[in-house]
C-alpha cells in the first residue's frame, strides 16, 4: 500500500468545481408551463447571487468562469427558453471533463478515490443555523424546485424533507414502493469520516460512531455524503436516506485526513464483529492488498456482505480493488434513463448498478455551511444506495445467510441492456420490491473457499475448514453453486483414509469439473512444477496413512455459473 491515497473516492467530486464562470440569466424570457412561473423566477433569483456568492468564496473574480450547467439544467426543468449554440457543453459532459482533469489516487495502498464527478453548492446558509424566516425561504424554494421537476411526479411520495423531491433514485430502486423497515440488519460506512454535528446525523436514533471522527481534510467530505445517501434521516431537514430508519454504523478510515489501509482493515474487522450486517467501501485501487483481501474474506465468511462502488474509470480494462475481488457485490451507476454512464467503470466483477448521476448528498458544514450539495455523480454513491437496499431488505428477510443475500440482490435486479447479465450494468438496476417478494437462492455452504489458503487451517483462518469427510465417514455428498466472477471455483478438504482410494465426481450438467489436488497443494495457482507434483486427477490413493487433501470444483467454461453437487467417495484398494 502507498504511504499516502486521496480519499477514497475523493475525485469522484470536488466541492469548489461548482463556481467556474458567472452566468446572469435573463428575465424577460417566455415560460412555456404559465403555471410555474412564480415558482421558476423565485428559484432562479435565489441562485444567481448564491453562485456569486460561492464565487467571492472561492476568490474568484468578478470576471472569472463559473460553470454554468446546473443553471441551465434548472431553466429547462422549469420550462424557460434560452438560446443555445454549437459551444454549448451539455451539462454531464462538462462534468466529465472536469472530472477526468482530477482524477488522483488514494490513500489506501494505492486505494483511488472514485472520481465522483459534480459537487454544486445547494445554498450558502446553513440550514441548521439560519434564521426561522431564511430558513422558511431555503426550504420553500427548494420545495418549488423539487415539484416544479420530474423527480417529483417519479418518486410518488410526498416530499417530508425539503431536498426530497429532487431524489429520483428514490423511485428508481423501488424504495417509494414499500415502507422501509426499522432498524435491523446494520450498514457500516468504512469511508472518511462522518460531521456528528450535521443535522442529518447530531440527533440521528441508532446511529453509532464506532471511532472519533475528521471530517476537517480537504477531502473529508465524502464519507457525510455516502452516509447520506444510505441512510438519512426523515427529520424535515435536507434529505431521506434509502433506509432512514436503518441502524447506521460509521467508521472513520482516514484520521490523518486520507484513507489508510490499516484503519481500513480496522474498520472491516470491527464491523465483523457484528454480522449480520451491511459493509460500505467507496473507494478503489488498482494495486490489490492482500490485508483488505484477508479482511473482506473474513467478513463473509461471519455473515457480512461487503459492497464496494466499481469505480469511475469507465471501459479501461484493468480491475479496481476491493471492487474486482470475489465475494464483494460491486455496484456500478446508472443514470435516469437507466443507462450506465461512460465514467462508470465495467467489468466481468460488476454485480449490479444503482443511480448514480444527479444525488444529491448530504456534506460537512466545514467544507459546505448549506450542508448539502447537488448534482452528485460517481460509483461512490450508487454502493450505498445498494448497502442500504440490502440492509433493508434482510432485515425483512432474516433467514438469509450471506450468501443467499448477496445472490438475491443480483438476480432480483431490474435488467437494463442486453438481456442478462453484462459487464456495464452486472444483473441490473437494484430493486427493493423484487429483492422482498423473490424467491430465496439455495445456500452456498462453506464460502469463502475458493483457494487453498481459505480452507487450509493456519492459512487465511486460523481453523480453516473441517473436512468434508472423515475416517468415520469416509463419503460424502455437497450441494453448492459457482460463479465465474463472485465464485470461479470451490476447495473443500477431504480425508482419504489409510490404504482407500477416494474418487470425486460432479453432477452439474456438464457445466462443472471436479479433480483433486494432494496434501502439499498451497494454491489452485501454483507453479508448474508444484502443479504436476499435486495435482491427482478424479482419484487419489493412500498407502499406511491416511491424510488430508484437497477437492476442486471448477466450471468448465460451458457457463458463466452453475449449481451443483459433488460426490466423495471412499473405497478400499
């Protein structure tokens, strides 16, 4: 890991982008819906002196750019003719760009920042702080703007928090189409710190701070907007989380003001402590970490699921961790046309989407004094929307392992694309209500095993895995499932008794392979050499002593995934 990483996700959005060229709108302009004209001149005299305003904030001159998008995107909502021309940047391509000017890397071992793309300023008063009437204007021009847009008729919920309406993602996942539960099933945020003073989260109930918390970093915004997203309160302030009434746990990864992979793996590891629950990573690298690898592993293997954002490096080809690693349920963005984005990263480790594009978060009042930014875009926020989905919907379904939960949330999703699955968009967009009225997936017993060092006791985990067969019962049968990205292949441990021969075989229509490797096998990987020493074929035989060895089942390429059941058995030479 490198010493130093920006903030996992940290370029996915820089707060002071917003202000780069002053803009005046122009009045005297023809509304086409009459209805809305009080509503439109009324948002539109607000913003243009908050955009100075952020402009004298920024040091900026008179005379310097401001980005002009989230002005032109408000007129066109609200019906208002302007002329355009040829030079004009749409408004997400211009975020692109600034996006792709400051991607940097992160703190944890080479954990990258997301580059989360455009972070505009939602008011320059706080909302906490202002006065009763500015705080009646804030909230009512909000409301204006929310009802005057399309999220409002989408979402079909009535708006209780101001910012409410402009939540689109809210009806896309299905979240306005069930009561979300109580606190249940836990989402921990391993992310930057979280502002405990923010009126999203000082009075939040369940909510616990499992370190002390920095949100004073130039780039510790993030992890008060990621938590937001998941689960913000419905408190009449700012926004409403996915699950607001989830139990939130937080963990502060970057105390030094950039996220570390000790405090990461700390954090992890913590958070296992508690499982069942819901792990947050919004962040990525392109160098794996062995300590992250070991302690998501860990995770599963007690019942957590771990989600992780796929990144913002679009079609580049090469994987970002802990998003590419099995057994983590990588989430990419999508947008409200329910297409994947270009900045969205695509892989075969992609398990789902979920928006991502236009949120609105919640930000430190050190970093934001409004305590809200707008136009949010980046994977980053598009992973806890998912955390919170799952967590939502095992709290309702508790009999599910782990296994099952992180099964579900891919094949319950809403498809987009080609049909199936696809590396852009995994299974499809999240969706709450067919993740509660799908059926329950089989168990997959005995994960994480995909190596030796998973099941191999004094390895990966202290015990490793007990064997599937023993001298008392020297046969066996297992039922289990693969998946060529989550799952590739399964070890399990098997004894082969003095002076017997074991044989393996799988059922699995011709979709798996089973072999067995020897007692002095470190990995399915190992050299070629190694490889010829270890590997038995379908039998292997014992002389005077009996001892442990190693059976794999693998696909065959026929499929991408496949269920099936292997068979050991034992016999004497």
């Amino acid at each position: 890991m490198q010493p130093r990483v920006r903030d996992a996700e940290t370029r996915l959005v820089e707060l002071g982008v917003a202000v780069k060229q002053q803009v005046e709108i122009e009045r005297p302009r023809a509304l086409r819906r009459h209805a809305l004209a009080h509503a439109a001149e009324a948002a539109l005299e607000l913003e243009q002196p908050l955009e100075q305003l952020a402009g004298r904030q920024r040091r900026l001159e008179n005379g310097d750019a401001v980005e002009e998008p989230r002005l032109r995107r408000q007129a066109d909502r609200l019906g208002v003719d302007e002329g355009r021309d040829r030079n004009d940047l749409d408004g997400g391509i211009g975020a692109e760009l600034v996006e792709r000017r400051e991607q940097r890397l992160l703190a944890v071992a080479e954990v990258r920042a997301q580059p989360d793309k455009r972070a505009l300023h939602a008011a320059s008063v706080p909302l906490a702080s202002a006065s009763p009437v500015r705080r009646l204007l804030l909230i009512a021009v909000a409301a204006a703007l929310c009802a005057s847009g399309p999220a409002a008729a989408a979402t079909g919920r009535l708006a209780g928090d101001p910012l409410q309406g402009q939540e689109w993602w809210l009806h896309d996942i299905g979240a306005d189409q069930a009561a979300p539960p109580g606190p249940g099933v836990p989402i921990t945020i391993v992310d930057s710190g979280v502002d405990p003073t923010h009126p999203e989260f000082s009075d939040r109930p369940n909510t616990t701070f499992l370190n002390s918390q920095s949100v004073d970093g130039p780039e510790e915004w993030h992890g008060t907007a990621v938590a937001s997203v998941a689960a913000a309160p419905e408190n009449g302030v700012g926004i409403v989380g996915v699950y607001p009434q989830a139990a939130l746990q937080v963990w502060d990864a970057s105390p030094a003001s950039t996220i570390s992979t000790l405090s990461t793996v700390t954090g992890i590891e913590t958070a296992a402590q508690h499982c069942p629950g819901v792990i947050n990573l919004s962040f990525g690298s392109t160098q794996p970490s062995t300590q992250l690898r070991a302690a998501i592993l860990d995770a599963f293997r007690n019942g957590c699921l771990v989600v992780a954002s796929a990144g913002n490096d679009g079609a580049n080809g090469h994987p970002d961790f802990p998003a590419a690693y099995a057994h983590v349920l990588t989430v990419a963005a999508s947008d409200q046309n329910d297409t994947v984005p270009s900045f969205s990263s695509e892989g075969p480790w992609v398990d789902v989407a979920a928006p991502g594009v236009g949120l609105v978060a919640a930000v430190p009042l050190s970093h934001n004094p409004a305590g809200y930014s707008t136009g949010l875009d980046g994977t980053s926020f598009s992973a806890p929307i998912v955390s919170a989905a799952a967590a939502w919907v095992w709290t309702m379904r508790p009999t599910l392992d782990v296994t099952q939960i992180f099964e579900l949330m891919r094949r319950s999703a809403r498809d987009i694309g080609a049909p199936g699955f696809d590396p852009e968009s995994g299974w499809g967009i999240v969706n709450i209500p067919n993740a509660l009225a799908a059926p329950a997936p089989p168990r997959d017993p005995d994960e994480p095993n995909d190596d030796i060092d998973e099941v191999q006791p004094g390895r990966l985990f202290p015990a490793g895995q007990p064997t599937l067969t023993t001298a008392a019962r020297p046969s066996n049968r297992i039922a289990a499932t693969l998946d060529a990205s989550e799952d590739p292949g399964d070890i399990y441990r098997i004894w082969v008794p003095a002076h017997h021969v074991v044989r393996v075989s799988v059922s699995s229509g011709g979709n798996a392979a089973a072999r067995i490797w020897g007692p002095q096998t470190t990995s399915v990987d190992e050299s070629l050499a190694a490889r010829r020493r270890d590997l038995k074929g379908q039998l292997v035989r014992a002389g005077n002593t009996g001892f442990a060895a190693y059976a794999e089942v693998l696909l065959t390429g026929r499929s991408i995934e496949t269920q099936y059941v292997l068979s050991v058995k034992s016999s004497i030479r």
